[in-house]
C-alpha cells in the first residue's frame, strides 16, 4: 500500500502569474538538487496546454539507503495541462526506473482564488517493494517529500518574487523561515552548487 | 535551466524564450495558434532526443500518458485525512 500525502499551499500571485512562473521555477536558491529540465512534447488541445518535461535532480538517500538506490541522480517525468478559461494547472510527476524501490507520484493542482492569489493543492503516493524494507523506504520516502514541500514552495516563491517584483509579499507557506541572502548571493550559490552536483554525477557515470 | 545534454543548452534557452514568451502574451490570452515556436522546438528536440538516446533512457516509459487518464492514482477516501 502506497503512502499517501497531502497539503496545500497558498500564493500571493495571481493565476497567470504563477502559471507564468511554473515554467520559470528552475533554477532557484533552494532547487540545486535540480540539474537538468528539457521540454520532451507540446500541443494544445482542445484550449489546453499539454506539455511534458523530463527532469534529472540529484539523488538524496540516507546511507542504509545506498544498499537499494545508490543512483547519483533520478529522472523525473512530468506532465502539465494549462486550462486558461478555468485558470487551473494541474501537474503529474513521477519517476522514470526505481519504481521498485521507491516509486514517488506527485499530483498539484494549481487553482486562482481571487485576483491575486493562488492555492496549490498538492497529492503525493509513495510506494515501495523492497521485501522487508519497504515500510522503512516509504517513511523516508514520506519525510523527504515533506521537507522538499517547503523547499519548493519558497523556491517558486523567490522565483516569482524576482518576476513580479512590486507585490514581494510571499505566501503563506507551512515554513515561515525568512529568507536572509541577497538574490544575487542566493544566485550564485545555487549556480555554483548545481555545478558541484553535476560535475559528481559527471565523474559518476564516467567511473561506471 | 540546463538540458540533458551539454550541447543542447543554448538551444533550449532559445526555445524557452520563445515560449515563454507565446505563453504569457498568446496562450493566456487565449491565442492558441503556438506555431511561432515550432522551428526551434524541432531543432531542440533532435537535440534533446540524440543526447537521451547517448544515456539510453526509455522513451516508451516517458511516451505513457497519464495525467487525464483513468491511470492516474486517486486519492483515499478523505475523511481520515489531514
């Protein structure tokens, strides 16, 4: 049985903001575990944008972990609709290979409720088959999702923040930890460390 | 943002742009016509597709449609949910 996981959070950005952030959230101070994003197809249907991305992100697993995934880094496959009319973004996330191991399914659902605010309403299944230790990788699997929901929120905040610059007012997060760099310092840190991580991966696949 | 692969980064920047572009000033707008972008998509797909095949990923896995499907997971029954 999968884990499942839900929250929500709120945005103070209009609908089309933060659409037109969405595809804008990489890279930012708080995603240096994001290395590689790529637009693999699009087309509208119907008035609705279908599009899905790969992604790669760097691989974090505790050390009794290693033993069943010691990938340097995942890929990750994710589909989107845009619906304007409504003003809802749906995303569909998963990872491609591991499934086994640890499968993470994640479902946001962005949603205009007002004229400058937007609720992301975010599903998350967790699952694993790893005999007897399945259990032990979908609590992991839980709390590292859990902890990467703050992350991803004032990550597209910063973001968001830097596009829209006069409203600066944030959201209402589940995390209240101010953010105290300067964006240009936060900028260069995370551009610095995104090298770092995919020079690693880099020698990785080279070793192998 | 960086591609997949070295080589298709400068391509994907462009393409980004241009998108980007066409999504906040046509799409939103209700503008659905996105061929404004569709040369450079193309050059930066074989791009992106070469650079995938060098790291043999699985296309057919990421070819799967699920989002909109009946194939998308569902939530439990939510009363005993936070």
């Amino acid at each position: 049985m999968a884990r499942y996981y839900e929250n929500s959070s709120t945005f103070n950005y209009s609908w089309d903001q933060v659409a037109c952030g969405y595809w804008k959230r990489y890279p930012n101070p708080l995603s240096t575990h994001v290395l590689s994003e790529d637009t693999w197809s699009r087309q509208v249907k119907d008035g609705c944008l279908h599009t899905k991305r790969l992604l790669t992100k760097t691989n974090r697993v505790p050390k009794w972990g290693e033993k069943f995934f010691n990938a340097k880094s995942v890929k990750i496959i994710e589909e989107s609709i845009v619906d304007p009319k409504n003003k809802i973004l749906v995303t569909y996330t998963r990872n491609l290979g591991y499934t086994k191991v640890m499968s993470v399914v994640e479902r946001v659902e962005y949603r205009s409720v007002g004229p400058a605010q937007t609720v992301a309403r975010r599903s998350a299944w967790i699952d694993s088959q790893v005999f007897g230790f399945s259990r032990a990788i979908r609590a992991f699997g839980v709390d590292r999702f859990r902890k990467n929901c703050n992350q991803m929120v004032n990550g597209f905040n910063h973001v968001l923040n830097s596009m829209f610059p006069r409203q600066g007012a944030g959201a209402h997060s589940m995390s209240s930890a101010p953010v105290v760099h300067t964006f240009k310092e936060m900028r260069e840190a995370a551009a610095a460390a995104t090298d770092r991580a995919k020079a690693n991966v880099l020698s990785s696949v080279n070793r192998t | 943002m960086n591609s997949i692969g070295e080589e298709c980064t400068e391509l994907k920047k462009k393409y980004d742009d241009c998108f980007n572009t066409w999504f906040s000033e046509k799409f939103l707008k209700g503008y659905n016509d996105d061929s404004v972008c569709s040369g450079i998509f193309r050059v930066y797909q074989e791009c992106v597709k070469n650079a995938m095949k060098q790291q043999n990923i699985d296309f057919k896995e990421i070819d799967k449609d699920i989002l909109g499907t009946d194939n998308e997971n569902k939530a439990p029954p939510s009363d005993n949910n936070s």
